[in-house]
C-alpha cells in the first residue's frame, strides 16, 4: 500500500512548478540532511520510471535499519547546483562525494527519505590502460531529511535550470517552461485563505472547556491530525462517544481543534502524543481543553490563472496525499490526508478517480473545495468504527 502510494505521488509530480529562482540555482543551494548510506545497483539498458523507482526502494531496503533498531547516519550539509551535488560532512567540514549533475540518473522522494542514483563515471582499467568492460553500475545514496520532497524537487529544477542556460547560450528559447516571474506573480495574487495564524493568535476565537467526569473515567473523543499543510497542526475531534464525559458537557463538537489540554499546548506535537496527553486524564475528575471551534469540513479557494500552472498536489481516490510547499494549494487551504467532498460545489464523494484528476487538472480561476481529514470522513460514513479515549 504504501508503495503503491509513493509511486502514484511521483504520477502526480509529473511536471513541477519553479520553486526556486533560477538565479538562486545557479549559485547552489543547501539544505541540511543525515546520510544513511550507499548501495551499488546494476544499471543496463534504458530502464523506465517504474524501474528507477524499484530499484531507489531497493537501495532503501538494503541500507535503511528496520523499525525498532537504530539507524548509523551522518549529519551532511546537501549542495545542489545547476553544476554538480555535492555532500559535506557537517561536523568535519570535508566533500563525502561530488557528482557533476549530468552524472545523475534519477531522483526519488519516499516518504522522508531522498534516493540519489548516480552513475559510475570511471570504468577500470587493465594494465595497458585499456578499459575493462563490465556491468555497468550506478551507486545510490540514501539521505534523510524533513524536507525529502523539497530536495528532490530542487534538484529536479536544477535540470530544467541547466537545460535553459544551455540553450540560452546556444541562442535557442523554449517557451514550454512557465517563467519563474510569472509564477510568483500568482503565487502573490493567492491569498492565504483561512488564516489559522491569524485565527489561533485571537484570544477572543479561543474558548476554554472544563469536562467534569468520573475518576478513572476516558473522555470519550477521537482526535485525528489536522493534516500536514495546515499552518498551526494540532489534533482535530474526529468523534465524541455520546455517553462519554466529552459529549455530556455539551460545549464540544466534531471538527473543533484542541489546542491545549490542562494548560499544555499540544500544538506541534505528533498524534500519538497528543493521545497520550488525553489518556492521561483518565483519572481526573475535570479536564480543562482549550479550543478553536472550527467546522469538520475545511473550505479551500486557489486561483489559478491558467491550467499551465501546476496545482501543487497530487490525490489518489479522492484523498489530498502529497502537496508542494509554498504553491499555491498550500495557500489555499490544501491538506495532506484530507478527503476532498466537493469542487466547485460539484460533490466527488462517489467519484471515480480519473474523472477528480481530470476535474481537477482543467479547472481554472477560483478553484473552491471541500475537504476533511480522511479519518473523519470514514468515521461519519461508517467506514470505521470509533476508538474513543
């Protein structure tokens, strides 16, 4: 499933937006990484995108430690320029490798790792000097960063970049790529729609809840993430129990987020953290939550002057599953791990895939959606039964 995922992302980043100046690539930009390792594969003939993809998820199955073991990394400052990648020890100050980026033969993001295939510049040599012919291979490195999709997308454009100056010298344009200018012109006429910043900073939008309950009594909720796009993540209440404590005080709802518990901000923190905080309440006789009362169903609005302008995120079944940071879907509301509802107040609950790609892919002007996070909607449609804490 997973994988299956992670290549249906990469479907869906075809064709990226400019998320650097140009310029800015010229020069080499940095981002700090862990290295966890590298692999040698065999590389014969022309293979496919899904081929590259097997073979980065096999460099990550024989170099990344199984859940539950420790993981030998080092901390590497990632320099990437229209010229060559180049990884630094962070601590030591020294260039680990350098790879000419023509050398590089495929880039892949999963999940918060990022796959390097390079190929083997140097074939050996005999005594005479003669080269050796021999399977040809290509060394893979396996890094980890937060920002693994960032990279890979970096070092994409990277290419683009490149293959512009290269014509830029020889005196040829090639009009296909969208001007960096022109994104940022609509990057800037996208507002940030619902800003949570601004909404979670009002004191007054806040309110505070005390749940009286039974010593050794749960809540009685379900939270779930707010989704991974969201400016100020938390957890949202994705169901109460109506016999439980939560439901009994009557001042809570589906969709409020929960920014504190007993005066401890939960905002930030991982889910199962925020669970813990909750399960740990189990034998108070009060508990104090501060909360945003929001809706369940979150309101999305891009614009989109021209469909030659890329979205920014890609959805399998109707679930947001990968967005780009900074595009213009993130400033319009767009979540990972949410369902999309509605588009353009056309639902797409029972819609099949390829017709919300398609919809998706030809709307232009104020795009508006409907989404919440997936976990709410399959509990509200039965699809999965509560586990209240």
């Amino acid at each position: 499933m997973k994988e299956e995922k992670e290549a249906n992302k990469k479907k869906g980043r075809s064709k990226e937006v400019m998320i650097h100046e140009p310029a800015v690539l010229i020069e080499g930009v940095l981002f700090r990484a862990r290295y966890l390792g590298s692999t040698q594969l065999v590389s014969e003939g022309q293979p496919t995108k899904t081929t590259r993809m097997m073979q980065a998820e096999e460099a990550v199955s024989r170099i990344k430690a199984p859940d539950g073991e420790s993981q030998p990394s080092t901390e590497v400052d990632l320099f990437i320029s229209t010229e060559k990648i180049m990884v630094l020890n962070t601590d030591l100050k020294e260039i680990m490798m350098d790879h000419a980026l023509r050398t590089i033969s495929y880039i892949a993001d999963i999940g918060d790792l990022v796959v390097l295939m390079a190929r083997r510049r140097v074939l050996p040599t005999d005594d005479s000097g003669n080269s050796i012919q021999k399977t040809p291979k290509m060394i893979c490195h396996v890094f980890e960063s937060d920002e693994a999709q960032f990279i890979a997308q970096s070092i994409g454009q990277a290419f683009q970049v490149a293959y512009l100056e290269f014509l830029k010298a020889n005196g040829i344009e090639d009009h296909s790529f969208v001007k960096e200018m022109d994104y940022q012109e609509v990057l800037n006429s996208q507002e940030i729609f619902g800003d949570e910043l601004q909404m979670f900073a009002k004191k007054e939008l806040q309110k505070e809840v005390v749940v009286p309950k039974m010593k050794s009594e749960i809540l009685g909720v379900v939270v779930v993430e707010s989704g991974w796009g969201s400016m100020v993540p938390t957890v949202v209440i994705a169901n109460l129990s109506p016999t439980g404590a939560a439901a009994k005080c009557g001042q809570l709802n589906i969709g409020d987020q929960i920014i504190a518990i007993n005066g401890v901000s939960l905002v930030g923190l991982p889910l199962s953290t925020c669970q813990n905080y909750i399960k740990n309440t189990k034998y108070n006789t009060a508990v104090k939550l501060t909360v945003v009362p929001c809706p369940p169903v979150v309101e999305v609005k891009i614009r989109r002057p021209d469909t030659k302008y890329q979205l920014g995120f890609s959805v399998q079944n109707g679930v947001i599953c990968s967005l780009l940071r900074g595009g213009i879907a993130e400033r319009g509301g767009v979540r990972v791990g949410h369902r999309i509802i509605d588009i353009n107040s056309q639902s797409v609950v029972a819609v099949p895939h390829e017709k919300i790609v398609n919809l998706l892919a030809t709307s232009v002007g104020e795009i508006r959606m409907k989404t919440m996070p997936t976990s709410i909607f399959r509990l509200l449609t039965g699809q999965e039964t509560p586990q209240y804490i």
